[in-house]
C-alpha cells in the first residue's frame, strides 16, 4: 500500500515538474524578446542558476556559522523572485536589466571568493531576452513551484534538466551534439576514475561526462565525509561557449558539487601546448569534442609546425594525448573521418601509437546521434606511458529487431552489457576482432579496419565513396528534371 502510494506520488510530481517547465517555455514564446530555443534556453538558464544557487545557500547557512553570500541582498532569488506577489512589469523589468545583470556582471570580489567568482562568470556572458515584466513574473512564479532542496525534486528536475539539455543541441551549430546518456556513462564506465585522480573533460559541453564521473566516483568510491571533499576538488571541465558553460555550472550545481569554479569558460585549444607543464596533467580525460568544425585563425600556430590543423576533433586529440599523465587513461569519441585520414591525421595517429597504448575502439552504428548528425562515431580507449602493440575492435550492433536510432528510441545503456562483459577477457567474436599495430602501418595508419566477421563489408576508400556520392547526386538531379519535364506537359496539355 505504502509502495503504491509512493510512486504515484512521485509519478504525480513528475509530471508537475515536467508541465512546469513546458508552461515556462509557453510563457517565453508570448515575449517579443526571446527569439527561438537556443534564446529560450539562454534564458531559462540564469533563472534556474540563481534559483538553484539559492536554495543550495539556504544549505549553507545552516552548515557554515559565518555564511555570507556573494550576491548582494536585494539580488538574492529570496528577496525579489520568491515572494509570488512580488515586483512586476515595468519595475521588473527595469530592476533585471538595470540592477540585477549590471551588479552580477561587475562583482567586486576578493580572490577568495570562489563562488562569487563563479556567478560573475555566469552572469559574463549571460542576456536577458525578455521585454515584458509580466511574463517575467509569470516564468519566476513557475520557477519557484520547484524545491531544489527536495531531495525527490532535484532528482527529477536532474532527468527533466537532460531533455532540457537535448533541445539545446537541436538550436546548436554543426558539429556539435548532445552526447547520449547511454554513450557517456559506458565510456566513463571502462575508464573508471577513482577517488583522488583528476579528472578533465576540455570541451565540456553541458556537463554530460562530468555528472557521470561524479555519480561513478560517488556510488563506488566515497565513503566519507573527507571523501566527498576530495572528489569536489578533483573533477574539472573547460566550455568554450557561453550557453554550455551556464548550462554546465548549474548542472554541477544540480550534482552537488558546492563551488563549480573549476567549470572554466575559455577555449583549451587557445593555450599553447608547450604552455601546459605538469601541474596541468591530470589521470582521466573522457571527451567528445567538437568534430566537423574548424577552430580560428591563429589556433594551429599553438600545435608544433608537424601537427598544425585547424580542424577541431585533430587539435583536441593532440591535446588530450599531451595532458595525460604517464599511466594516465583517456577516452574520446570520433569520428569515422579521423580514423581513415590522411596528411596530418596519419602524423597524429602515429604520435598517438607511440605514446600511448590504444587498446580498444568501440565502433557505433549509424543513428547514434540522430537526429542531429548521421556521421558514424567511434569510441577510442586509451592509456599513456606505453605504445601501441595491438588494437581490440568491438563493433556495437542495433539491438534486436531495430535498423537505426531515432529521437524516440535512442541508444541504451543495456546494449553496453555485453561490451562489459568482454572488456575483462578480450576473446574474438562476431563483434570483436584484433590487429597488430604492424598491420595499422602497413595500410598508411588507417585504423578504418571492417569486421572480418561481417562478409561483404569491403572498404572503399575516400574516391569510391565520393564518386558513389556523385552518382546518387546524378541521378537525383535526373529523377528531379524527369518529373519537372513531366509536370511542365501535364500543364501545357491542360491549358490547352
């Protein structure tokens, strides 16, 4: 009975807090201001950090005696938002714009002051979009039906705030996706970072590898009070761009971690690498960078004059060999073009061999990433310190009875299981197969490599496919002259 009683509570408040967030983004659509999803989004974010980062204060105040916010008093979500019947209108509007942006924008603060440091940075690059006060008030008021402080809340806000994070990505620029959930808790499953090691994602995104680290770090390694503190202070991330970074702080937030300071907005690849000693190495790198975009002018001039590109996915992969430690674990996901690439990729791939061991690459099916990319990807597992020797393929097929991935059915952690269960025994199978690093030379370091187990699933290379790619252009542009001539007599016929 008491079972029972629970979970409909709970499916009950999953579906306010789900409703809520949907008559939030209804609310925004009716403001002249606010221009599309990413705009929405932008502006959902500060709202929720400040609201998040108050209730996380009222936690404080209750630990800390001496507690004393870095927001000012009047700027603080209790003394302007809470109240329902609170500022509205023209008074709002005037006291975000005027008073709440400029003051959180130019925090003066002490170089102690961690987490001021971390909302003046949010507020940095933030805007508010909306022009009407009222709307304003309506979204605050829906805001605050949320208790952060619940511990059911914040769970089910944290699976709300993924779709959130999901929609983003449809609003996003090419070449940059929203990794699945069930992608980043595999990887960060087989790299396994433990209590005490340092761990980096350098292009963050929203978080999504970060929280998983955090929750695998939590469920198996911390123990106590002490533990909890060590992990606070050994998972970092770097964002580039603004939305992401906000997104990604408040998701720490969401996660726990008490000052999200070490969740840097700045471009990694902007340092040069000879810049970057050994107090920045660290033990674990999980990433997904951004491929298929091309960073500024002036970036390659930080890589060694063998390495320059100005391709992100190249730079990143350079980068992240370089920040490892010795014994240092790393896992990437790329794509296919990587691995068959010529000129630099070849010079890349060969550095990779000789510092690091590549033990294993995870080959995706199409539709992963649907439906913002068709591009195949690949998971890369590698450890630093040794070189290459051999490289264990593990090709991850559909499940049963599926032919893609869509938005509906997207990839699910369950797949993963038996991908775990050969990790251990490195065994051949219709899904495994090994080559020598011997064999990866031979064939110019393509690493590209089909499963031998799969007949008929011979490799073109880069010309066939793109004379294929030409051919089907061909024959459309046909089909579409055919139709148009058929469609110009149908007319003539009938006009006469």
């Amino acid at each position: 009975m008491n079972s029972q009683s629970l979970s409909i509570r709970k499916e009950g408040k999953t579906i306010s807090i789900s409703t809520t967030i949907k008559t939030i983004q209804d609310i925004m659509r009716k403001d002249a201001g606010v221009d599309g999803d990413a705009q929405r989004i932008s502006q959902l974010g500060w709202m929720l950090f400040l609201k998040i980062f108050d209730d996380r204060e009222k936690e404080y105040e209750l630990l800390e005696d001496d507690y004393h916010s870095s927001i000012p008093e009047r700027l603080r979500w209790r003394n302007w938002a809470a109240d329902p019947e609170g500022i509205t209108g023209e008074e709002l509007l005037d006291f975000v714009n005027n008073d709440l942006f400029r003051t959180l924008k130019d925090l003066t603060l002490s170089s102690e002051d961690r987490r001021g440091s971390v909302v003046r940075e949010v507020f940095t690059d933030s805007y508010n979009y909306m022009k009407n006060g009222t709307l304003i008030r309506q979204v605050v008021n829906k805001i605050n039906e949320i208790d952060f402080n619940r511990a059911d809340d914040r769970h089910l806000f944290g699976d709300i705030y993924e779709q959130i994070l999901r929609d983003l990505q449809s609003a996003g620029n090419a070449g940059e996706y929203y990794t699945p959930r069930a992608v980043t808790q595999f990887m960060v499953d087989m790299v396994d970072p433990k209590l005490g090691e340092k761990f980096l994602d350098p292009a963050c995104g929203t978080g999504g590898f970060i929280t998983c680290a955090i929750n695998n770090i939590r469920k198996n390694y911390v123990k106590s009070v002490e533990d909890e503190e060590i992990l606070q202070r050994s998972i970092s991330g770097v964002e580039k761009k603004p939305l992401p970074h906000l997104l990604c702080v408040t998701n720490m937030l969401l996660h726990g971690i008490e000052v999200p300071s070490q969740i840097r907005h700045d471009n990694t690849l902007a340092r040069p690498l000879r810049d970057y000693g050994p107090s920045d190495r660290v033990d674990v790198i999980v990433t997904n960078p951004p491929f298929g975009g091309m960073e500024e002018d002036g970036i390659e001039s930080n890589f060694p004059a063998t390495y320059r590109t100005r391709e992100t996915a190249d730079l990143f992969f350079l980068l992240i060999t370089h920040l490892l430690k010795d014994d240092g674990r790393g896992a990437i996901v790329l794509p296919d073009g990587t691995l068959f690439g010529e000129g630099v990729k070849t010079r890349i791939k060969e550095k990779l061999f000789e510092e690091c061991n590549l033990h294993t690459i995870v080959r995706l099916p199409n539709g992963v990433f649907s439906p913002y990319t068709g591009i195949k990807t690949n998971l890369l597992f590698f450890t630093k310190g040794a070189p290459t020797k051999e490289i264990w393929y593990y090709e991850h097929p559909y499940p049963n009875g599926a032919k893609t991935y869509n938005k509906t059915k997207p990839i699910r952690i369950e797949e993963f299981e038996p991908e775990k269960a050969w990790w251990g025994k490195r065994e051949k199978n219709e899904h495994a197969w090994k080559v020598s690093i011997n064999e990866i030379k031979a064939s110019g370091y393509n690493l590209d490599i089909k499963n031998p187990s799969v007949p008929n699933n011979s490799h073109s290379d880069p010309e066939e496919l793109l004379e294929e790619y030409h051919k089907l252009l061909t024959g459309i542009a046909e089909t579409r002259n055919t139709l148009k001539n058929e469609l110009r007599a149908a007319l003539e016929v009938k006009n006469a």
